[in-house]
C-alpha cells in the first residue's frame, strides 16, 4: 500500500496487500507447507536471515503475512503475530516474556482459559501470578515488585465487562520499571473501538475468533507489538514453543471479515446500547453491565479510551434463582445459546458453568462474577427482534 496514512475503513481493506502477479483481488490462500529453494545456498541464506522469503509455514506463509500487516496496522503496532487461536496468542506471548522466577500481575476478571493458564499452568513452571482488582489502579501499583515482568488484563473484561484503565495502569507499571510488558486483550472491543498501544500498552492480544473474523467461522489470534519483539516471539514463542500457527485457509476468512470491521462494529454497539436500555427498565433484571450505559463503573474511562463506542457484549443478573434463569434462557428462540461472541448471532452463555468454569465458586465470588450472570453477544439482527425474544422470556420472570 502507498505510505499516506489512510482512515481505518481504508486499512481494514487494503493493508498488507501486495497484489499478485496474475492480477487476483481477493489475496490467494497459499495452501502450501513448504516453499522451494533455488540452490542450497539461497536455502542456507534465508535459515541464517541472510536473505528474504518463505522457508517453511511454520515460520511463515504468504496469506499469513497479509493478515499480520493488516492487523499491525489497524492496532498501531510495528508488526503482528497470527495464531491458530486466541489462546495461542496469549500463551506465545506469555512464554517468550517470562521465564522461572518472574512474577506476572493480572487482572482477576479474565476470560476463563486465560485465567486457568494464569492460575495454574504456567506457575509450574516457577512464574508466580498475582491477581488484582485492576478496576483500581492502585491495586496494580501495590502488587508490582521488583521480580514483574508482566501485567496482564483485559478490558473490556470477560464476562463483567468492567473497564480497566488502560493509561493509568501503563504509566504506573512503567514508572516502576520502564521494561515491565503491559499485555492487554483486546478481544472485547477490537481495533475499531479501542487501540491499548495509542494509550501506552506495550503488547496487544486477542482473540480472532470474535470480532477481527466476526462469522463465527474460524479460530484464530494475534500478538502485536513492536518489531523487536514481535521477532523475538515468532522465533521463540510460536516456532519453538508452541507451533500454534495460523493456517493460510483461516487468513484467507479473516481477511475477508476485516473487510467490514468498522461497519459491524458500528451496529453491534448500537444494538447493544438498545439492548442495554431495554434491560435495565426490565422488571426482572437486577442488573445490567454495559460500559455505555451512563450509571456503569467505569463508564467515564470507557468514553475516553474506547473512542468509537462501548461494543456488543453485555451481561445482566437477574431477580430470580440461578434455576430460574436457566429455565429462561433455554426459552430464547432467537437469542442463540453458545459460548464465543463477536459473531452476526445474538450467543448468550451462562459464564459460572460456562466461560468462566474454571474459576472456583471463591474465586467467581471475588472477581464479582455472580453465579446467576447471563452474558449476551448482541449480534447484527434487527434489534427490535433481539429485543422482542428477550422481553417474551423476562417477562414470564415478573
Ligand atoms: C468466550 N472466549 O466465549 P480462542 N481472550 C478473550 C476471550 O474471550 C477468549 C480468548 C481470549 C470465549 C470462547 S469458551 C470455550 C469460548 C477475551 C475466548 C481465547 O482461543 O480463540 O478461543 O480465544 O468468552
């Protein structure tokens, strides 16, 4: 692409592309595992680093590539990373950071794999994890040691969606040692609605999965951050550590979704803010956690860093047994019900038994993940039909 600075609409189409030889639009999937060398010398020249171009699709591949520098692009970030998975993402970049004796700070409302990783898996290995309510900044200023390596949150947060003050938490981690790595899970808002390394993050990760591909089609993630790094973690991270490489066929479909990232993002905020009205004059919803709605905790942060709107995901409690609301939500006829977000379907999950399993009921009950929680993925419907399953089901609830 030429080296103006275009608007996001343009990026989300056109970074990363280099057309073709033959002329296609749409960029080719490079089915291919291996790539051929002309001599042993230009094979031996690439290994070293001597010489550009694909060796092996582990270490990279064609499609891989274009959807890494559209993504670097739409994030702010030097250079990006593709994973098979969100997971993969997140592990990959974890691993290549810390090693036996560091220590890690981490938000304690996590997506529920996130937070097992952090709780339990990778604290065999001698990294310790401590989990703070980041809601409070100060909380993350009195975890911080001289041993940190790593601070760790998302915001929105999964499944509550409380907000975590991105330049806050940044600057503070930073002022105690300038080589901490704030790493932020952007999956929630994606590029369009939140941009953590603008706001002083020095590593993005998400989960592709969700809004990035945005057809429920696909698992995948990234890593962005700074070219340096970026290498370091492709090199050690992914080609080493976990292999968790995004396949060609699967860039193809993100590349493809990217394409109208803004305008989905643009109806899944606006139908979200309908929804989140509508539940919060509910009779039978005790409460609604919606970072756009003007009563939230954290919505004054949320309008400063999420500069395009508040997203598509919400969650509610209801004024009725943890019984009660499961016998609702397998009334919706609509509403779909299914773990993942992001996708043109409206999912609605039960996060205590679902996403969030893997958190004990202590440890539900600290992160203020209530065990009636109902979290909902507005998707692109008609929002007047979203609306209408969920009144027919709360309505029996009153
Ligand atoms: C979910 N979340 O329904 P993958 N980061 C965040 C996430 O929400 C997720 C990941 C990373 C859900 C998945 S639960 C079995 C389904 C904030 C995933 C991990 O590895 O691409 O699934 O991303 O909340």
């Amino acid at each position: 692409m030429a080296k103006k600075e275009f608007g996001f609409a343009t990026t989300q189409i056109h970074a990363g592309t280099h057309r073709e030889d033959n002329g296609a639009l749409a960029f080719p999937i490079y089915a291919t595992s291996t790539f051929v060398f002309d001599n042993v010398e230009q094979g031996a020249a690439r290994f070293a680093g001597e010489e550009e171009g694909y060796i092996y699709s582990r270490l990279g591949n064609p499609s891989v590539t274009q959807v890494e520098e559209k993504v670097a692009a739409l994030e702010g970030g030097e250079a990006a990373m593709a994973t098979a998975s969100g997971m993969g993402a997140i592990s990959a970049a974890l691993w290549s950071i810390l090693e036996a004796g560091d220590e890690v700070v981490a938000s304690d409302t996590l997506y529920g794999c996130t937070f097992a990783l952090l709780n339990t898996d990778i604290q065999k290995f001698g990294v310790k994890v401590t989990f703070v309510d980041m809601g409070d900044p100060e909380n993350v200023k009195k975890a911080l040691t001289e041993k940190t390596k790593v601070v760790y949150f998302e915001t929105p947060c999964n499944p509550t969606l409380k907000i975590v003050d991105i330049a806050a938490v940044s600057k503070m981690a930073h002022d105690c040692n300038p080589e901490i790595k704030v790493v932020v899970d952007n999956t929630f808002p994606s590029p369009y609605l939140q941009n953590p390394l603008k706001l002083g993050a020095d590593v993005v990760v998400c989960s592709a999965t969700k809004y990035i591909n945005g057809h429920g089609d696909v698992i995948a993630g990234f890593v962005v951050g700074d070219a340096e790094y970026i290498m370091n973690t492709k090199m050690t991270g992914l080609k080493n550590m976990t292999g968790t490489v995004m396949s060609p066929f699967s860039a193809f479909l993100i590349n493809r979704g990217l394409k109208t990232l803004n305008l989905r993002m643009e109806r899944h905020c606006a139908n979200a803010m309908k929804v989140a009205e509508f539940l919060h004059d509910h009779p039978a919803v005790d409460k609604v956690y919606y970072p756009g709605l003007p009563d939230f905790e954290g919505h004054e942060i949320a309008k400063k860093q999420m500069h395009n709107g508040f997203g598509g995901m919400l969650a509610m409690e209801l004024k009725a047994s943890r019984d009660e609301v499961a016998a609702a939500i397998n009334k919706l006829q609509l509403c779909t019900l299914a773990v993942s977000l992001g996708d043109a379907e409206t999912l609605v999950e039960h996060a205590a038994t679902m996403t969030h399993s893997t958190y004990t009921k202590e440890e539900l009950a600290a992160s203020g993940i209530s065990e009636g929680l109902v979290r909902i993925s507005v998707g692109l419907e008609d929002v007047e039909d979203i609306i209408d399953d969920l009144k027919t089901v709360l309505d029996t609830l009153v």
